[in-house]
C-alpha cells in the first residue's frame, strides 16, 4: 500500500505548512507494516534520520504503519518544553481540516 505521487505531494505540502506554523524540524516515515512495537519502531528512525541532533532540538518524527493502522510521534526535548504535558501534537499537524493525515491513516 505505498503511497502514490499526489499522495506524496500533499505529505510533503502538509510538513511544509506544519514548518512554517511552527519551530519544529519535521520528518515522517512511511511503512506499510511495522515489524517492532510502534514506539521502538519510530525511536529506531528518529535516531537513524539525526532528528536529535537540530540545533533547537526541535525534531519530530511521524512514524506511521499504513496496514497496521498504528503510528508513533516522537518530539525532542525543545519540542517537549514547548508544549504541555497533557497537549499533544498531534491536534496541530495530525488532525487539522481536511488533514492528508486523516485520509491516511484512514481515520473517520
């Protein structure tokens, strides 16, 4: 279930946006299974991809398994200090209107 080109244009134009509204260094990763648990999984891609080497440490990672239906988002510290305990991230780059996101992860 690899993604097709317009798919991968509205990815890219969705970090684009999510960049400009915030600080943060965004990356996502696409699989269509995940062979680990989701969170190991998506640690495993934020280090081998350098995300805790931004100079604000401001990295995160989407790691998203298309056929499993799982994800993982991972922020570094600067992210961590920015936002509180109980607010996630995902409200402002997951699930805005009309969000690629939601189409791809097949969430209703």
């Amino acid at each position: 279930m690899a993604l097709n080109a317009e798919e991968q244009e509205r990815v890219v134009h969705a970090i684009n946006v999510a960049e400009n509204e915030t600080s943060g260094e965004i990356r996502v990763v696409i699989e269509n299974h995940c062979p680990d648990e989701v969170h190991d999984r998506a640690t495993y891609y934020f280090s081998k991809l350098g995300m805790h080497k931004t100079m604000l440490k401001n990295g995160v990672l989407i790691y998203i398994a298309l056929e499993d239906h799982k994800f993982s988002i991972i922020g570094d510290k600067g992210i961590n200090q920015r936002v509180e305990s109980d607010f996630g991230i995902v409200p402002k780059i997951l699930w805005s209107k009309n969000s690629v996101w939601i189409k791809l992860l097949k969430v209703s």
